[in-house]
C-alpha cells in the first residue's frame, strides 16, 4: 500500500496545507483561521478536473471557507458545511457583497457606539471572560470587552451584510486584543499580559486597521456565485441534500489530534452570541467528528470496521494503555473512522459519476508510534464508494516533543485524492 504514497508530489512543500497564503489575499484576510489551508490548493483542484461554473463543488469541513470562497472567486457553485456556527458565520461572511458607502455609514455609527460602550451582563462575571469573575487570570480587561459590546449590542439588531461585516470585524479585533492567545490546542496568555494592559485605545486601533481590510476589498473582489453554507453536522446534513449531486469535494477534516475546535473558538462562540451557555457548548461538542475526548460520545461500534489496518492499531494501542494521555484514545481513534467512513459513503452517494474527492489530512501520534492516518481513511474509502487514485505528500510537519511521543519528530500531511466508483 506504501506505493500509493507519493512523496515528490507536484504541490509538496508549497505551503498550501496552512493559511499563509490565505492572509494575505482580498476577503480571505478578513479572518485569520489557523486551520485553513491555501486558495491555491483549491484552484489547482478545480483547474485539474476543469470544474465548470455550472458544476459543484462541495467542502463538507468547510470550517473558515476558504474552499467556497475559492469556489465563489472562480465563478463556480458552491456548498460548504460546518458544524461551529461561528465559523459558519465567517464562512458566510467573507462572502458577502455590499456597497462601499453603507458599509462605512454603519463602520462611522459603530465606531460612536464603541467610544461609548456597554455593559455586558451575560459575560463580565462569566467563567474567565473578565477581572469581574475574581479568578487569577482573565481573557478580556473589562475596558476592552465593554467597548467591543457597545459597537456588538448595536449591529446585532440591525440585520443587513454590512451589519454582519462590521460583526466580524468586532470579533475579529477584540480577539487581538484579549489576554490570551490561541496556541495548537489552547489559549495561552500572553507573556506580560497584564503589563500589556490592553486598553479602549487598542481594540478601537484594531477596529480601524481590520474594517480597512474589507473596505479595501469589497468592491474590488465582487462575489457573483454565492456560496450556500449550511450551519450542521456533517454526519447527517448529506441526509437532505437538496443541491443536486458534487462534481469535486475538497475537504480537510479536524485532524486525529484530541484538538477540540469548540474549545478553541469559545470566546468567539460566546461573544458573538452563537452559543448562550455551557450546556448548548457540550450539545455543540457532540455534534463535532469524534476526534477529541473533552466530551462522553456515543461508543463506536468496533465489528463495523473493516480495516485490517486500523484494526493492528487500535489492537497495538489498547494494549499500551499505560502510553497514552488518555485510556479513551483506542476507542476515540476508532469513533473517528467509524465517521470518516459514514462521510465517505455519504459523499459518494451524493456525487456525481466521475467525480473526485481531495482530503488533506496528517497522520497522528500516539504511544510513540506514527499512526497512517491517511492509509487507513484511503482503506476505508476505497470501501465505501471511491478508487483511490495517490496519496500526493504536501509536507512532514515537525513535531513537538511529548512526553507520550518522544522519538516522532515529523508527522505526514497529505492529500487523499479519490475518484467517484
Ligand atoms: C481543518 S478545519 C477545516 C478548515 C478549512 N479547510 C479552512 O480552510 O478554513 C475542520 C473543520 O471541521 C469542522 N467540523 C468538525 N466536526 C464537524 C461535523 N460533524 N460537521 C461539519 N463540520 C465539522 C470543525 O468545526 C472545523 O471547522
């Protein structure tokens, strides 16, 4: 099976796994998502099988958009589907079209209502949203959070593009200017955080120089085919699939890495109203690919598995329970593609005859051992409704040292690149 893995791939070392590119280009700038990966990635998907404007092109993962903003600039239809509302927001968001001249009116009005501020009752004492709820350390100084909810309390209630623009712009500054940082798998403060004392001043700089970005781009880069993004659960949402069949799916899972984007993304989820309590964060939990641990999933249904692969696995790893960071991981590696392959018949029976699928993934470590995580999902694939035409290498990522994986220095991130059966 090792032959499929093509390690002089023609996009290796291109940086088209991260979102460096990404940052730098019109609307897909507007929101900085670490786990985005490159518009030039897409393109070449799309210029490889000739994607017309009247085909489709789907992104079940769809995550910060990145795959039907590409879609949308070349002219073609698009679904994306993403299960954080947040995310599905910005997706939506950098989407949108709107004239110059009512997108600064609103930018001028929500500029005098940060000056002013508001109190923001639901979080000032909530968890460690501010110095008010008495814990040690604190995401926002309540100057900041104030000023970003006098300008947030203010467009919420208006119900226009340009009022979902100017949103991301307050969720996007106030993110600069918090305390604390996202960093692989958390939030970290800052060194000096409380030197640094973020004040009114800072977020309203970061307003300015974010809402500049879009009033640069928002009629230069005008969006005719508008993307559909749906705000579910990817394991069910292909159920009522009402767009016709894809011609081309590029996705890019949550990794096999305990990495729980909920978790990640709270501020923004509870800022920007998308979530309203702990409860309805857990529920959003469940609804994520079983990927992590933080919640108590469904167990997997192990005799439904049938990859001799993942099977030597999950039989090497339950053994050496003492090697994990967690007694759950055997049953949550199994939980994982238990949902890939539910996915992988899902996407199959939705697509087109000689349709193609591209699924960047990277391989995982548990237990000091390199776990193939794109050799099993290619194996599971294969069974369920797809050829498997190579596994194209885009990069080895280094890796940290941890304590559990002492010896894996790199781990693999490729592309999974699939034809319809
Ligand atoms: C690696 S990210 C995708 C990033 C995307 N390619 C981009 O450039 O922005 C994976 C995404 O899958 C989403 N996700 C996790 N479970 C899901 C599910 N059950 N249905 C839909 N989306 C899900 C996560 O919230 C996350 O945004």
């Amino acid at each position: 099976m090792n032959s499929v893995i093509n390690n002089s791939f023609k996009l290796k070392d291109k940086d088209f796994s991260n979102f460096i590119e990404a940052s730098q280009l019109p609307r897909h700038r507007w929101y900085y998502y670490k786990e985005g990966f490159s518009p030039s990635l897409v393109k070449e998907a799309i210029e490889t099988y000739e994607i017309k404007p009247n085909q489709l092109v789907l992104d079940p993962f769809n995550g910060s958009g990145t795959v039907t903003l590409t879609a949308s600039e070349n002219n073609i239809r698009s679904v994306g589907i993403e299960v954080n509302p947040f995310t599905a927001f910005v997706s939506k968001t950098k989407a949108l079209n709107t004239k110059k001249k009512v997108l600064s009116e609103l930018f001028e009005k929500t500029y005098e209502k940060i000056n002013i501020g508001k109190e923001f009752p639901e979080l000032e004492k909530y968890s460690t949203f501010t110095e008010l709820s008495n814990k040690k350390k604190w995401l926002f100084n309540l100057e900041v959070l104030r000023a970003f909810y006098g300008g947030y309390s203010f467009v919420e209630k208006i119900k226009s593009n340009a009022s979902d623009l100017i949103k991301l712009v307050l969720l996007t500054s106030v993110m600069e200017v918090a305390n604390a940082k996202k960093d692989g798998k958390c939030l970290r403060y800052k060194t000096k955080w409380q030197k640094i004392q973020y004040n009114k001043n800072d977020f309203i700089k970061a307003f300015i120089s974010n809402y500049i970005k879009i009033e640069q781009d928002i009629e230069s880069s005008k969006i005719k085919n508008q993307p559909i993004i749906y705000n579910s659960d990817t394991r069910n949402a292909l159920n009522n699939n009402k767009n016709g069949k894809f011609d081309l799916i590029i996705t890019s899972p949550p990794y096999l890495n305990t990495f729980d984007y909920t978790d990640i993304y709270r501020p923004e989820l509870f800022l920007g109203k998308f979530i309203l309590n702990s409860e309805a964060l857990s529920q959003l939990r469940l609804k994520t690919i079983r990927s992590h641990i933080q919640v108590k999933w469904k167990l997997p249904n192990v005799s439904e598995l049938d990859s001799i692969l993942l099977n030597d696995v999950f039989k090497r790893l339950s053994k050496n329970k003492e090697l994990l960071m967690h007694p759950r991981i055997p049953q949550m590696i199994l939980a994982y593609f238990e949902d890939m392959k539910l996915i992988f018949g899902a996407l199959s029976k939705h697509s087109n005859k000689n349709a193609h699928l591209w699924m960047i993934v990277s391989n995982s470590a548990y237990a000091n051992e390199e776990i193939p995580v794109d050799l099993i999902l290619s194996d599971i694939a294969t069974k369920n409704g797809w050829y498997l035409k190579e596994i194209g290498v885009l990069r080895n990522i280094r890796k940290r040292k941890t304590k559990y994986s002492p010896d894996i220095k790199t781990l693999r991130e490729s592309v999974i690149i699939l034809e319809k059966k």
